[in-house]
C-alpha cells in the first residue's frame, strides 16, 4: 500500500468540484467529531516490480465503539488487504482488533492467504547480501485470541492458529537449496495453542499519549500433523510505554522479546527482524534465527488535529539458543509524518522511512512504510 497519491486522484476525478471542495474541507478540518461515530479509510495499491508485474487491489481499515455512550469504550479496529498482480501474485487479508462493552473482553483475529516473492538470505544475524535467493511463497494464516479482565487493566486470554507454507525456488544452486541448516525447505504445516497475560493502562489503544502496555503470550505447538513438521514452544514479550513531554508531544518506547524453542525448527517460522512496526529500515527476513530482541523509541509531535511528525530509533539482533551477547546490536533510525483520518479515535496514515545499517560492499538498508496506525 504505496499509492496513497491514487486515493486523491481517485476522488478528484470521480467527484464534481463542489463536492471535491466539501470533500477536502472535510479532510483537512482541525475539528475533532466528538459524536464517536464510526469510519471508514480507502486506500487504493497500485504498483510494478520485476518480480510479481503490475499489481492494483485496495486496502481499508473500519472502525468503531461497540459503546458510543461509554466514553472510555475502546475503539474496535478491522482492516482488509486485497492485492493481485499480472505474475498471479495475490495477498488477501483481514485482521481485527475489538472491544466490547465496558472492555471486558478483547478479541484479536486475521485470516491471511498469500502468495509472493521475497528475497531468502540464510540463517543468522550476519547474513550478506550476495547470497540473496528469490523464492515465492505460499501462505494460509488464521490467527485467534481473546482475552477477558479479572482485574482493573489486566487481561488473561487463550489463543488458536493455524499456519500452512509452501515454497518455490527461482534460482537453482542458490542458498536455500544448497544450505544444510534449514529445515521443511518446501514447506509444512503448524497448529498451536496458547495462553496470554496483558496489562494495559494506556489512555487509547490507537494514539496513546500516556500509560503502560504489557503482554506475553506462550503457544505451543504439538505433533500435529505428525512426520517433520515443527512441534514446540514460541514464546513472546511485548512491552510499551508512553509519556507526555508537552502539550502535542508525546515519547514512546517499546521492547520485544521473541523466541521459539523445539526440534527440527522450520527457517519459516524463526523470528525475522525488521518489518514496518519495529526495527524499521531493515528487509524483513534478511535476519532470522531462534531469538530476537529489538527495542525503540519515538518521539511523537501532533501539532494539529490532522497532521503530526515523528523521530525514531532502536537497536535489535538475532541470534541462536545459547548464544546471546550484547555484541551485534545493529543500529535503526528514522523520521515520519502522520496524517490522521479520524482525529477523535487517533487513527492514523503513517508515512515513515526507516534507515539501517551499511556492511561491507553492500549499500546501507533503508525502507519507506505507508501503513494504517501507528507502528506501537
């Protein structure tokens, strides 16, 4: 989702001028709807790469208070993702975030069904760029969690996935065929379960400007599809934290901890660094292994209702059982803008581009992110 420009010449070309004055008028008022009425952002993807040929389809996010009279009822967020391209490339998915009445319980879900190219680059926290290998990927995802609070702020739940993976190598005698260290190289199957604790003290789940948000969830997967398929333990910590600094300034910080513990680990599920919440600026997969820790801070000015800036930076690695130093650290740093489309629930579009390390006969990483919400 790249093409946020699209979304403006979508509606210029398909409105007539009053109602395109109207429409902007509305888009860039200060004014927050104090009504906490639902809604609902567009936003068309259109793009071209070698690998997957011209690409088009729409992503979209839908919210709303499942209580509009309760003013500390949180926002209940769904988003959708639908993309295909001329290569028979496709990515459709739907994740949900909802609140119930008085925020008794909290509901996580996504379905996900993709196929697509991504560049494989070993095992590890060094791994080079020369050793890149294209591979297509086929994806089933579907994720479920729900939570319930006993206490003030305190949310224990129990979670349900399945996940199927299929690949395809494009380059023969590449890494991943000759690499003796991976494992399910085509391909599997995993089924798990798992148990949450979370303790939330935020004042929004969206645009936060002050409190706590802790979680650890433990899944395990059993032998359930039998032969070589992964059976296990993952196991991951995710803490924030938020302080107002001045009037339209906010500080954030986040720290993760990701593992995954058992026999005959698939490359595929080993946690990857770098992706458009954390760590941004690095290829996500072009560091894997059975660990990674990653850490970040942000500093978040809103200077209007519509509009906001932000500066970030962290440090993360990945490394095997057994083997963790401080050593390795590798560096992140970048700037973004904030546009938000719905002020009073603080629902943003997030423009950032997240800078990276440079090794040794390799150009520095770097990304540019367009993405709905904020990135913690």
């Amino acid at each position: 989702m790249r093409k946020l420009p699209l979304l403006i010449i979508f509606f210029l070309v398909s409105n007539p001028v009053s109602a395109q004055k109207k429409l902007i008028q509305k888009l860039l008022s200060n004014e927050k709807d104090t009504t906490r009425k639902a809604s609902f952002m567009p936003i068309p993807a259109l793009g071209y790469s070698q690998e997957i040929g011209f690409e088009f389809g729409l992503g979209s996010l839908y919210s709303f208070y499942v209580d509009r009279k309760d003013t500390l009822n949180r926002s209940s967020n769904f988003s959708g993702t639908a993309t295909y391209s001329t290569k028979k490339t496709y990515n459709l998915a739907l994740k949900g975030d909802a609140w119930t009445r008085k925020n008794r319980y909290h509901l996580i879900g996504e379905i996900r069904f993709k196929k697509i190219p991504f560049n494989f680059y070993g095992i590890g926290n060094n791994t080079a760029q020369i050793n890149e290998d294209r591979l297509i990927q086929q994806l089933v995802k579907i994720a479920f969690d729900a939570e319930k609070t006993f206490i003030k702020s305190a949310y224990t739940g129990i979670s349900l996935g399945f996940e199927s993976y299929q690949f395809k190598d494009k380059i023969a005698g590449g890494l991943y065929q000759t690499s003796p260290s991976l494992n399910d190289r085509d391909g599997g199957n995993v089924f798990y379960l798992g148990i949450s604790q979370s303790y939330d003290t935020r004042n929004s789940n969206n645009y936060p400007t002050k409190g706590f948000f802790g979680r650890l969830t433990y899944q395990y997967a059993p032998s359930f599809f039998g032969g070589n398929n992964f059976s296990g333990s993952l196991i991951k910590a995710n803490i924030r934290n938020f302080w107002p600094v001045a009037p339209q300034l906010v500080f954030g910080v986040q720290a993760i901890y990701y593992t995954i513990q058992g026999q005959n680990t698939p490359f595929y599920l080993l946690p990857q660094l770098g992706n458009d919440e954390i760590m941004r600026g690095y290829y996500t997969g072009r560091y894997r292994d059975e660990n990674l820790i990653a850490s970040q801070a942000e500093l978040r000015y809103r200077f209007s209702n519509r509009f906001g800036l932000v500066a970030f930076g962290g440090t993360g690695k990945v490394f095997s059982n057994g083997n963790f130093t401080l050593n390795a650290l590798k560096p992140n740093y970048g700037i973004g803008g904030r546009y938000f489309f719905d002020p009073a629930k603080g629902l943003s579009i997030r423009l950032d581009y997240g800078i990276g390390e440079k090794n040794a006969n390799e150009d520095r990483q770097k990304g540019f992110y367009i993405s709905l919400a904020e990135a913690f």
